[in-house]
C-alpha cells in the first residue's frame, strides 16, 4: 500500500468516526457519505453513494437548499452554514444545520464538501426550555406575593407583575432601577443585608419600610437568598409579603401620621389570598417576598 493509499485509508476511519455526517456532492450526485450521515438518515451507504443528493432533502425544504447549492457553485455569495430539514429512509424530517463549501479541481470540477450537524436534541431542549420558561411566566404572573431579583450591586433585574398592585410601578419602572430607592430609608434596606450576613446567605421575616409611589409607607415582610452559582452572577432573590405592623403615610407637609386614606384597588383581594412562604429558582440572582401591614389599620400598596 502506499503512503498516499495509507493515508487516504486513516482519513476515512477518521471521517467515519465523527459524530457528524460528512459528504461530498458532484453534479448533483452523492460521491461520499460517513457513517455518521448514514446513520442520521437511517439509510445503507450503497443506497446513499450515487444518488442525486436531492433525494434526501424534506421536500418543503428542497427549494431552498437547490438555489443555494446552484448559486454557490456559481460563485454566488450565498450561506455557507443554515438550517433545513434532511429527509430519513423512512419520510421522516430530521432538523440539521450544514456547514459547507466548494473544492474546485484543475480541470475545473466543482465539488461541494461538508458537514450536517443532528438538530435534534438541541431542538427538544429548545422547545422544553421554552415551556418551562412560560411556566415559570405564568407562576410569577398570578403570584399574589411579589418576587424580585436583584444583582450584588443591589439592581433590579427580575420583579414580578404583582408590584405593581402592591407598590403602585409596573414590573418595567422598577427592573434596572436599584432596590434601595424605594425603602423609606437606608437603614431599611441594611436589615435585610445584615440578616443576609447573620444567616449565611438567608433571611427569613425581615420587617422594613418601603415607600408606595403614592406616597404611602408600608411594612412588608422578606423571606430572601443569595445564589452562588458562579462568581459572575451571584445575587439576591427573595418575595415579599404585607405585615402585621400598622403603616404610616406621608402626607405633603412632610408630617407622619397613621395612615386614614382607604385601601388602594386591588389590595384587599391580595390581602385574602394564600401567600407562599417561600420560592426558589435555578437562575442566579437575589429575591425576596414581602407582606404588607393590615391589621386593623388601612394602609396604602405594598412591595
């Protein structure tokens, strides 16, 4: 055997090794195919080598990948990497992406050589990623306790629909904007800091004053935590309930007082619903809830 025969050989047993299908079409016909691309079609080499490469494209795909393949071997500027969808022994679509380009001989013979990557999986991931995604949508959407998530620099990035019954601010008007900002002081806002500290990471029941944007001054209740994941996106998350403690309201003067103004829409029927005492994800940030003060005193939304 010589060394160009020998060579030619561990290429094959290397191309027939990769996990993804390699081919090689030449006047629109199958020249070479691995086993990895025999595999993915379910179909025998013999049945693939020498057939118009055509056969194994899904057929709502088929225009697609001829006007590509018919431009590019014209020198057109056209993908050399996209999706379509192959087509298996049995008529089944198989999602693949290609990866491919033109080899030109002496005597001017256009070959297309490339690769199919298996979409599959990832596609089944994709879509389950999806559903979980609008799951978790859905919880937050009809949570009646508000969840947040803040990084470590104390910025919003996460609150649920619910704030805005509570506090008054759509979830937009508070995601980017730092937590602080809405505690009546910053002392308020240290409790919860400090209760992370003392519990390693976890507060539960920490009581603070936070600021509706009615002017109102509610207590709330935060059960909160702080992720680890990774060093680049460890943060605080936590849910936040109404307290037992009466709120008090600032009127334009300035002057505190207990606050006599009613309810505001929405709150009562927040009030009456079942509040989870705790919630958790697999992202990385910082949350909380928090439970606002009703007992026998009126009080304005909370957060």
């Amino acid at each position: 055997m010589t060394n160009s025969e020998l060579t030619l050989k561990k290429l094959k047993t290397l191309l027939d090794h990769l996990h993804d299908g390699v081919f090689a079409i030449e006047d629109g016909v199958m020249v070479y195919a691995n086993q990895a691309l025999a595999a993915l079609i379910n179909c025998p080499l013999d049945e693939i080598l020498q057939q118009p490469f055509t056969r194994f494209i899904f057929e709502e795909d088929l225009e697609k990948v001829v006007s590509y393949y018919q431009a590019r071997l014209q020198g057109a500027d056209v993908p050399n990497e996209y999706e379509f969808r192959m087509l298996s022994k049995q008529g089944k679509a198989i999602d693949v992406r290609i990866n491919v380009g033109v080899s030109v001989a002496d005597d001017g013979l256009r070959t297309s050589i490339g690769t199919i990557k298996d979409l599959r999986e990832t596609k089944r991931t994709m879509r389950d990623l999806a559903r979980s995604q609008r799951d978790i949508a859905s919880i937050l959407d009809n949570m009646p306790d508000v969840f947040y998530r803040t990084d470590l620099q104390g910025m919003i990035t996460l609150m649920s629909p619910s704030c805005e019954e509570v506090l008054g601010y759509a979830a937009d008007e508070m995601i980017g904007r730092p937590l602080a900002s809405f505690y009546c002081t910053p002392s308020e806002r240290e409790k919860i800091l400090n209760a992370l500290k003392e519990g390693k990471g976890k507060a539960r029941h920490v009581e603070a004053c936070l600021t509706h944007k009615n002017g109102c001054r509610v207590w709330i209740s935060t059960n909160a935590y702080m992720r680890h994941s990774c060093p680049c996106c460890r943060s605080v998350r936590g849910m936040r309930r109404p307290t037992t403690r009466q709120a008090h309201f600032t009127t334009p003067t300035g002057r505190r007082r207990l606050s006599p103004t009613p309810i505001p829409a929405g709150v009562k029927s927040y009030f009456a619903s079942p509040l989870p005492t705790r919630a958790s994800t697999q992202s990385s940030a910082a949350c909380g809830s928090r439970r606002l003060s009703v007992a026998n005193r009126q009080v304005g939304k909370v957060t």
